[in-house]
C-alpha cells in the first residue's frame, strides 16, 4: 500500500556487497511505469467523481460524466491493486490494517466534530471512500485460495468465473450492503483477482503468445494492436452514445456494488453488463497507456495513496459549506480544484510529513524489509539511485 524508499545506508550496504560477491547483487527493479500512469488517472478520477457527487442536478452533462467514470475507476483499481498484490501478513498489518483504524478514527471523529454528524465508533462499516481498504485488506487476507503454486491457466480461468459468478449473485442478497462492504469486496473480488492473474502471466513469460508475436513481426505487432485499439474505441463511443440517450433510466447507484438488486430497483444483467463494460475499458486502457515514465503523471501514480485517504476531508467540507451553489462556474470549478487535491496530496515534503499516517513502519526502517504493499502504488529505487517516499 504504502513503503518507504531503501535507506541511503542499504544501498550503500548493496554496493559494498556487490564489490565483494558481484554475482550475488541484484539489479534493483524497475517501477512498473505504466501501471503508474494508470493510477494517476485513476486517482484523478476518483477525486473529481467525488466533487461530482456535490454537483448532481446541475445538468445531465454532469450525471454523463459520472456515470462514465464509475463504469471503470473502481473496478480498474481493484485491477492494479491485483497486478502488484502478494500475500504478506505483514505488510497486511503495517500498510493496510493499521491506516485503516487510523483513518476510520480520524473520519469518524471529522465526522461528529466537524461535520456535526452523530456517527457511532465502530470499525466494521468503513467510512465511506475507506470501504477501498477494507477490501485489500480481505482480498489480500484470501489470496492464497486463489494464488497456487503450478497453477494451470485452466485453473484460473476457473477461479475467475467463480469470482464473476459470486459477483453477480451477491446482488441478490438484501443483507449484503455496506457492512464489512461485504458487497462490494465479493462484487470488484473478480478484477482484482484478474490483476494477480495478468501478473502471473506476464512475469511467465506468456510462452505461447510470444511464440506467435515472434511470427508477426514488429510491424504486424503494431497493425494489430492498432486495429484492436480502434474496435474497443468504437464500442466504447457507442457505450457512451447508448449512456447519453437513457441516463434518465440509469441510477448511478447501480454502479456502487453496494445494493442488492431487490433494494436499488435493477437487474442482474445490468451488473453483468457493467463488468463487460469494466473490461473494455481496462482494454482500452492497457493498449493507450504509455508504458513509460511520463513527468509529474507518473509521479503522482507513485504517490495515490495520501491522494485517496486525505481528499475525502476537503470534499466533506465543501459538502457542508455548499461551496459550489456559492461559485459561478461549479463544473470549470470542480474540475480544476481536482487538479488541484490531486497535485497537493501527491507533493512530495507533505507525503513524507505525513508518512506515520499511512503505514506502521517502526523497527523496520534501514532493514530491507520494506516490501510492495499491494495498494495503488509502490515505491522503489529507480535506475539511477534517485531516493524518494512514495506512496499509493
């Protein structure tokens, strides 16, 4: 979830070594780039979902918005939280079920002190946005069922349409709802474990497909990529057309995971769609996005994680303050004040201040045991021995 860079004195430690026995140095792992590009619009879309939400009923162009950006930011999170989670209960504790007590406390008493909301302490419904961790915490908690050893891809294409099928009959469930998010931890289950899978796969080798990638040809890599990347933009243009003309019937709650069917008045087919939906835009989103480092993008895809647990504060306030019926432009003014939380909460010196926040990492500061945390994002060295605190 979230880690801490490797001390100056380890990687000094590191080439020492490497002086010594050369061929038992490990090169230092590359950040996975593209993945944090991907982060980076996924938090900007979390964020400016948010103000959304303070501006429903001021034009169907907003509801359009909304509704498009809940067809995929949650369940492409759940996604990257999968490509890079690795069962540790350690790092469970440390960088999961420690921030989360620490901010269910903190927005519970935001929320009686400030927001003079009487809110009872409790830490089995999460607060709000924090139903994210919760989540990690039991998808990571469950990872060994789902994450064998040997796997064939036979066994989880299986595990998979288990998923899917679980997803989709927790809906007919009244009981399931925000408690223990129970609900929405089985109904995104599917995409994070298709992450762990992708993963799996990826670091294999895709032995099959890249026999006949070498076949192919650059060229014809290209074409084809080009071609897939076209049909999925078509499908999604239509998506959106078929949105635009019957947002009247479409509940944005529907998209929340949190509802029975039964309780938010819709169907079952409606939330098979919603996954195909979900897939098309990872689609899209793994052939479009640069699997390079982009400047500030891909730094602020390194630091998601104060940008998810701190914003939720400043929306509250400005819920309670009716700032965007106060403002003459509300939809210029929610999208730049987006940019905005999202530039603030991923600055550097204000990630570090507030680092004892959002993970337990006494005792094992300048221990090598910083480990990926399996959240948004994962701080490494880079290339080049720059040092720096990220966060995800």
């Amino acid at each position: 979830m979230i880690k801490m860079e490797r001390t100056e004195q380890l990687e000094a430690t590191g080439r020492e070594q490497g002086a010594v026995q050369p061929a038992l140095t490990k090169p230092l792992r590359k950040r996975n780039d593209q993945m944090d590009n991907l982060r980076c619009l996924l938090i900007f879309a979390v964020v400016f979902g948010h103000l959304l939400e303070l501006l429903m009923g001021k034009g169907q162009n907003v509801k359009l918005v909304y509704l498009l950006i809940y067809s995929f930011h949650m369940p492409l999170f759940a996604f990257v939280s999968g490509v890079f989670a690795k069962y540790d209960p350690i790092r469970i504790r440390n960088r999961m079920i420690y921030p989360y007590v620490i901010f269910q406390t903190l927005y519970l008493l935001f929320a009686n002190n400030v927001l003079e909301k009487e809110t009872e302490m409790q830490y089995t419904t999460p607060y709000w946005l924090l139903w994210y961790l919760f989540a990690m915490i039991v998808w990571n908690l469950v990872l060994p069922l789902f994450q064998i050893e040997g796997q064939s891809i036979g066994k989880k294409l299986l595990l998979l349409l288990f998923a899917v099928a679980a997803g989709i009959l927790i809906g007919f469930d009244n009981k399931a709802g925000y408690y223990l998010s129970f609900s929405r931890i089985v109904e995104f289950f599917p995409f994070f474990l298709l992450g762990v899978y992708y993963r799996q796969l990826k670091s294999e080798g895709w032995n099959r497909t890249a026999a006949l990638w070498k076949h192919v040809g650059g060229k014809g890599k290209k074409l084809l990529k080009g071609i897939l990347f076209l049909l999925v933009c078509a499908i999604l243009m239509e998506l959106v057309r078929q949105i635009s003309g019957n947002m009247d019937e479409i509940r944005y709650t529907w998209l929340y995971g949190s509802m029975s069917y039964e309780n938010a008045d819709y169907s079952w087919h409606f939330r098979v769609i919603s996954m195909g939906v979900a897939l098309l835009w990872l689609l899209f989103f793994l052939l479009w996005m640069p699997a390079k480092r982009i400047p500030l993008i891909s730094h602020i895809g390194a630091n998601t994680m104060s940008v998810y647990l701190l914003h939720g504060f400043v929306i509250k306030l400005l819920d309670k303050a009716e700032f965007f019926d106060r403002i003459a432009y509300p939809k210029i003014s929610a999208l730049l004040l987006a940019v905005l939380l999202v530039l603030i909460f991923s600055w550097t010196p204000l990630v570090r201040a507030l680092g004892p926040l959002f993970r337990w990492d006494w005792g094992r500061r300048g221990t090598g045991a910083g480990r990926k945390s399996g959240f948004m994002s994962k701080g490494k060295f880079r290339a080049g021995g720059r040092k720096k605190l990220t966060h995800g």
